[in-house]
C-alpha cells in the first residue's frame, strides 16, 4: 500500500512516524496512508523564502502567463483526478466544482495580469501631490512579500481548497506551503504531483506537506502569511497562536458558517422564484453531500410558506439517490468518513433538541452499486424551528453535511434579523422578483455576510448558485466566518504583498515606479515615439510639436462636422453669466488637433489608436488661442498576442495641451488627456526573407550537412521548400486542405505569433513513411532550382497582389500571410540544418 507522500526541499518524501490509515468514503476500504512527523519544518520554511525569489522577480505578465500554461497543462490530466476524487465520495458534478473550479481559478487569476505593470511589482492609485510646485510627491507601490504562504485547508475541497488560495499568491510573486486535510490528501497530492512534473513553476513556488503539521505556526516569520479554512473552533485557536502575535503574521480565516437563504414573500407556489429556491436548497444539501462552507444551512421563509416550503422540499429530496459517486444515477456521495457521519449527527442532535426532523432520518437507506454501513453514508436530513427567535441551536450549529433547517418570519425586518443570528457568514441569498424587497434586504443585512445574491427569473439562467464562490469577487466573511477576505481579484493579490509608501521628486518616482509621472523631467528622443517599438519604448520618452492657431473657422467647421452646436461654440451673444468670454473651441476639437499634432504620419509600429483613458480641460480655449503639445509615454502594459494581429503591447501616453502665448505659468496648461496606442513588437525570432538571405544560406550549404532533427538530406530539405513556393504561386494546386474547416482561422493565426514552428511535424503532402524521392540530379540543381522558384514566388505576388492560393495546412493564404509563413517555413529548415 503506497503512502500519500509530502513534496519540500524539492523531492518527495515522506514521515518517520507511525502511519494514519485513510479509508475510501464509498466502500470503507484502508487504501492509503499518511505520515508527516519527522519534517524539518524550519528548513521548509526557508527553502520556500529563499527559492521564492525567483517568482518574485518574475512580472506580473510572466506569473500570469504562467498559470494559464499550468491550467492548460492540467486540463489535460484531469480524468485521472476525477477516479481519485471519487474516493473522497464526491459525484461527477462534485468534482467538477472542485477540480474544474480550481483549474477556473487559475485561469481567472492568469486573466488579472491584465489589470497590472509590466513589472514585479504594483503601482497603486494615483501620484499624491505634497508641494504647491508639484516638485516632491509621493505614490504607493506594493511589492512581494519575502515569506512563504502556509495554506491549512480543509478536507472538503482538496484541489480548489489549493489553487483557489495558490493561484492568487503565485499571481503576488509568493510561494506556497500546502497543508490539506488528511482524509483527502491522497487528491491534492496527486495534483501536486502533475504540477511539479510540468516544470512550469519555479522550484520552490509549491511545497506540500500532506496532512496536519502541528508545529507550522511555531515558525513563521512576519513576511510570511498564514490562511486558514475549517472550522470556527480550530481557527480562532490558530488566529491567538502567540507566534502569529509576535511576529504580526497576517492571517486570513474562513471558518464554518450558518448561511442563510431567504424566500421572499412575493416568492409564491407557482412563481419562478418559489421553484428557484426550492431547486438551490435541495442543491447546496446535496452538493458535496452538504460539505460546503457556503451550503445553506438555514432557510428563512414566510410564516404563511412554510407548509408549502416543507413539501415542495421533500419532494425535491425523494429525488436524491445515494450511491457510487461513479454511477450517472447517484445524485448524492457520501461523507468524507465514518468520523464526519458521527459529527454531523451529533450536530443534529442539539439543534434537534428544539427542532423538529421534518424530513430523513439516521435509518440505512438503499444506495446504488454501494454498502449504506461501509460507507460514510447519511441520508438528507431537513430539520424546522418554529421559533426561531426563541431557540439558538440553529443559529448556532452547523452540521457539516446534507442538512438545512426551515424557519419562519412574518416581515421582512424579521428576515434580516434572523439572517443576522448567525452572527457572521460567507454567503446569503434572497429569492424575490421584487427588486425594492432585495434593495432593503441587502442594504440591511450585508454587515453579516461576505456575499449576498439575489436571484429572480431574470437572472435565474446565468446564475452561478449560492453557494459558488467566485476568483473575482471577495470570499470571505465577517465574525463566525473568520472575519477574513480571500481571492477577489485583484484586490486578493494584494494580501500578500506590502504596501509602501514612496516619496520624493517626480522625475525620482517615474524611475522607481517605472509610470511617469506629471512635472518630471522629460526624456527626448532622437526620433518620433511613434517610430519606436514597443520593447524600445521607455516612460518619460516624450515629443514637444509645432504650434497650431485655434481659428474661428475651426470651430464653426468642427461644430457642422460633429453637429455640436453648443451656444459656447456657435452664439456668443449668449455668454454673458456663463464661464465663457469668447466663442470657443470644443474639448473634443482640442484633443483632435493635439492628435493631428503629435501623429506620427508613417507606417510603424504604431498599429492602432486603442482609446482614451482619462481627460481633463482645465480651461476653455478660444479662437486665435495658439496651442502646442507635449506627448510623453506614461506607462507600458504587455498584451497577449490576439487572432490575426502581429504580437503588440499597450502605449499609454499623457498628453498635455499648453496654451503658447499664456504668460502665468498656472494658465500654460489647457487640457490633459492619456491615449492608448497598439504598438507593434520588435521580431527578433526568425530572420527576414529575402533573395540575398536565401542566396547566402545556400552557398554555405553541402552535402556534409546533418540535421539536427528529421530524416531529411540537405537536398530534401530544398526541395521541399521549392515545393512550398510552387504552392503558393498556384503552380501546385491538386491537392485538398487537410485542416478541418472549424480549425483553419485558429491554425492561420499562429502564422501572426513569434513562435517556432515544431519540430518533427509531419506535412500532409509528404510521404507517411521514408523520404520523398529526389527531383534533382544534385544539391546544386536543387539549389539552383529553389531560387528560380522564390523569384518566381516574388513576380506571382507582385503581380497578383491580391491573390489567394491554397496551403494543404493553412487553408487559403493571402500574399501576406505566405511571407508569414515563408519566414516561419525557411528558418525552421535554415535552423534545422545549422545554418542559422
């Protein structure tokens, strides 16, 4: 029987203790074991701070990148997760939220590189001037912590528990120390296992310690951070440990909690809303056969509903088969052990003391392909308070498994009021199609929840449930539920980075912050920087133009053009009492002729206006105003190459508009604008094609030359990029695309990335086994015979500009696209031989 083994110091290893059996949930069967006594837990600690520096030098693009590789990458390995994850008695539908949930997490968090500086560290908000000149200021930035963050998870949800919690410190430049709940630790580890085999984290971005370490919070430091999911009890004992305390380590709780959905009262039988609720409480009792932090554990309905709600639920709950999670039929698993049955139990049982058990009981029950007593099995318990306001047990005991209680109000107040008793949860949800009863619900009650949902028929189809906790928003939840805050987006990554605040001169900040920012000193350029590359192009780089004189006749034409006839702009007999003296020129027409000012008229890199993210005009302009522009690079964001466009970044430039012939410094600057621009990247993968590029290759190459890869003899190689160009010209043309149609446009667009082509792909025009047979005498015949059809290659489209021809891979090309792909196709073969 093999051990569930732990992953620190880089290799798999495993206690020096006595080993705990870990039985399968469904059949009771001893499968694995654990063992994590023995660890040096100190030196895993500092192994993670110390291998940590390579993620926190990476840029917030190549983390993000990062993850969405390893969700690719996992993707691929999840049938193998979803049979293990059975073991732990979760359906299909179960381990789809927990696996495919916690792949979504990484992809959503990969999405968050987005939103930061193409750099390792964030710049956050805005510049904050400290001097009435604008010549000392201060900014904040937020940077990688240099700890390790130490994850105790909760059995409940062994992959999303991890990468729900690891995606978003990986995104913040930190490593992780893993430490899942035993009785599921065998899944997490397997996981693991996968990631660390795909080579895509740095070393030491991921430790695992399979099981409860006792000992961890002994030693930490204070840039390290702790998170915790499991129980109130055991939390707050963590949340006072002493060394928490001394060394100020951040600590971030979601514990249990009694959430609670409320039926509103316009929610009658017979209303979409009604149906809705009835379907979302009998899925959070049955999901995960109830072990959700999220599930509803308290169902507040009208007092005149009550009946109606109690039957409609038990019939939705005769419905629940139990069983193998394997078998398409079973709607609910089991527990995750023998254990957790007697502690769900004994839940029921205090908050049973004043609750009536109006549904399911503790009997055996039939269950598909599986033995009721071997098995961690319960059936659905639902339990109803009448006096919910009396009686505490319900507010106050969570039974951690297929178990709801009912409980009435007679207003809405009441509803709030009870929704409150549970001093403190991750989630709540009101069902109601009366959008005013929501508004006061939420208002009223979110001091008490983390989240709060409202559903209606409206929004019924693309809900994501009650119970399902989202990358992008905050999951979390204030007093019984820990009182902490986890994912959230953006907002989540920066827990475990620290804030700092910078001051000093601008020109100062734009260095360290990498963004310029207003008053520093600006750096000029030998050419436009529209002329430049995006790799090339650096903050603070920035063009003075010519002057422009505003006329009367701008004005008026800019107004007939636009239709903006504002009195300001066409009747200056009505300024009088308003803000205006002379006629004057439209904001939008100043920021045009800025544009048509610092426009670059040449092709470059510059692909396209990508809009305009903040304007401002500080005072009107009037005709015979004369105005100049400075256009300065304010910040540089990465991008990911898209369809058929050439790999590009984002350009944000500050434009500032100066009145020429203002005299007061304060009256110099008119407008102020930030303009996004597409800017191409530099090509620095494959070398350009032209006749004297290929000419020279082909001088320096013999019949001695080997491949580094392939079958091919130099001859083969230039007769099949011969072959290639006949192709392209339409010589060769009796052949059929092999390419499915529904994957051409995603093929084509890999003409338009960087990336090398693969080696040992197979062309479909070639032979399936052996080598082609010769056409040419010798090498020189070939070689000779390759130019003839590259200046051929070069007349096709010089004559046909417009022309398309077939590729048996790439579907119909255009005369651009095949220069794509002769770049690709020749420095592939070029490279193959060794010549470049």
């Amino acid at each position: 029987m093999q051990t569930t083994q732990s992953y620190i110091q880089g290799q798999w290893t495993q206690g020096k203790g006595e080993d705990q059996p870990i039985y399968d949930s469904i059949t009771g069967e001893h499968f694995t074991s654990i063992n994590v006594d023995g660890f040096n837990i100190p030196e895993v600690l500092a192994y993670g701070r110390e291998k940590g520096d390579t993620l926190r030098k990476m840029t917030f693009q190549e983390r993000g990148n990062m993850l969405k590789s390893l969700a690719f990458y996992l993707q691929k390995k999840k049938r193998a997760f979803y049979e293990l994850s059975y073991r732990t008695g979760a359906t299909k539908r179960d381990s789809w939220f927990d696996i495919d949930g916690g792949f979504g997490n990484l992809f959503a968090n990969a999405s968050l590189r987005k939103l930061f500086p193409n750099q390792p560290f964030d710049v956050e908000g805005d510049p904050i001037d400290l001097s009435h000149g604008g010549r000392f200021m201060a900014h904040h930035i937020l940077v990688p912590k240099e700890g390790v963050a130490v994850h105790i998870n909760a059995f409940n949800f062994p992959v999303w528990g991890m990468l729900e919690k690891c995606a978003v410190n990986w995104m913040a430049g930190v490593p992780a120390l893993v430490l899942p709940a035993p009785q599921s630790a065998y899944l997490t580890e397997a996981v693991v296992r996968e990631i660390i085999a795909s080579g895509i984290l740095p070393e030491g971005a991921l430790q695992l310690i399979s099981g409860t370490e006792k000992t961890i919070l002994n030693h930490v430091e204070s840039q390290d951070i702790v998170t915790f999911t499991g129980s109130a009890t055991t939390g707050r004992l963590l949340k006072s440990h002493p060394r928490l305390l001394e060394e100020s380590v951040p600590f971030t709780m979601e514990a249990d909690s009694l959430n609670a959905s409320i039926l509103g009262e316009d929610a009658v039988p017979g209303t979409p809303e009604f149906d809705l609720f009835i379907r979302e409480v009998r899925n959070e009792m049955t999901v995960k056969c109830g072990q959700k932090c999220t599930a509803i554990r308290r169902a507040i309905v009208p007092e005149s509903l009550i009946e109606d709600v109690q039957i409609a639920l038990g019939k939705a709950l005769d419905k629940v088969t139990l069983g193998d999670p394997r078998l398409k039929e079973v709607r609910m698993g089991s527990l995750i052990d023998r254990k957790q049955v007697e502690a769900v139990k004994k839940a029921i049982g205090e908050i049973s003391k004043t609750a009536e058990i109006v549904y399911g009981d503790f009997n055996a029950a039939e269950t598909l392909n599986a033995d009721f007593e071997k098995g961690a099995f319960i059936k659905p318990i639902l339990m109803r308070e009448d006096y919910p306001f009396k009686n505490e047990a319900a507010h106050v005991t969570e039974a951690f498994g297929p178990v709801s209680t009912l409980m009435p109000y007679t207003t809405l107040e009441e509803a709030i009021q009870l929704s409150k008793k549970g001093k403190g949860s991750l989630v709540s949800s009101i069902f109601t199609n009366d959008d005013a009863t929501a508004r006061d619900y939420t208002i009223k009650a979110a001091s008490h929840h983390g989240r709060i949902m409202s559903i209606n028929r409206e929004s019924a189809k693309q809900s994501t449930g009650h119970g399902s906790p989202l990358p992008n928003l905050v999951h979390g939840g204030p007093g019984r539920a820990g009182g902490g805050e986890e994912m959230g987006g953006k907002r989540g990554i920066k827990h475990f980075m620290q804030r700092c605040a910078i001051q000093g001169s601008p020109t100062t900040l734009t260095e360290i912050t990498g963004i310029y920012q207003p008053k520093a000193d600006y750096k000029e350029t030998e050419k436009h920087p529209f002329a430049y590359h995006w790799e090339d192009i650096q903050p603070g780089m920035s063009l003075k133009t010519h002057n422009r004189t505003l006329t009367d006749t701008d004005i008026i034409n800019f107004g007939n053009l636009t239709w903006d006839h504002f009195y300001a702009h066409t009747d200056i007999t009505s300024l009088e009492g308003s803000i205006f003296e002379q006629r004057t020129a439209h904001g939008y027409f100043i920021i045009s002729a800025a544009a048509g000012l610092f426009v670059y008229p040449n092709k470059g890199p510059v692909a396209a206006n990508y809009g305009l993210e903040e304007i401002r005009f500080l005072r009107p302009l009037y005709h015979n105003d004369t105005i100049h522009v400075r256009l300065t690079c304010k910040e540089k964001v990465d991008r990911d190459q898209k369809g058929k466009e050439l790999p590009s970044g984002i350009v944000k430039w500050y434009v500032e508009v100066f009145d020429t012939e203002a005299v007061e410094e304060d009256d110099k600057l008119v407008a102020i604008a930030t303009i996004l621009t597409m800017v191409q990247k530099k090509q620095t993968t494959f070398h350009d094609i032209d006749r004297d590029f290929v000419e020279s290759k082909l001088k320096a190459l013999s019949e001695e030359y080997q491949p580094q890869w392939g079958l091919m003899t130099p001859q083969h190689m230039l007769e099949h990029l011969e072959m290639t160009l006949k192709i392209a010209t339409g010589e060769i043309s009796d052949f059929e695309v092999a390419t499915p149609e529904e994957y051409i446009e995603k093929v084509q667009e890999t003409l338009y990335n960087y990336e090398k082509m693969p080696r040992g792909y197979k062309m479909p025009l070639m032979k399936k086994e052996g080598l082609e047979d010769l056409k040419h005498d010798n090498l020189d015949e070939a070689k000779k015979a390759l130019l003839e059809a590259y200046d051929a290659f070069v007349v096709f489209f010089r004559e046909h500009p417009d022309a398309i021809t077939k590729n048996a891979v790439f579907g119909k090309l255009t005369a651009f696209e095949w220069k794509l792909l002769n770049r690709k196709h020749f420095n592939h073969h070029f490279e193959q031989f060794g010549l470049i």
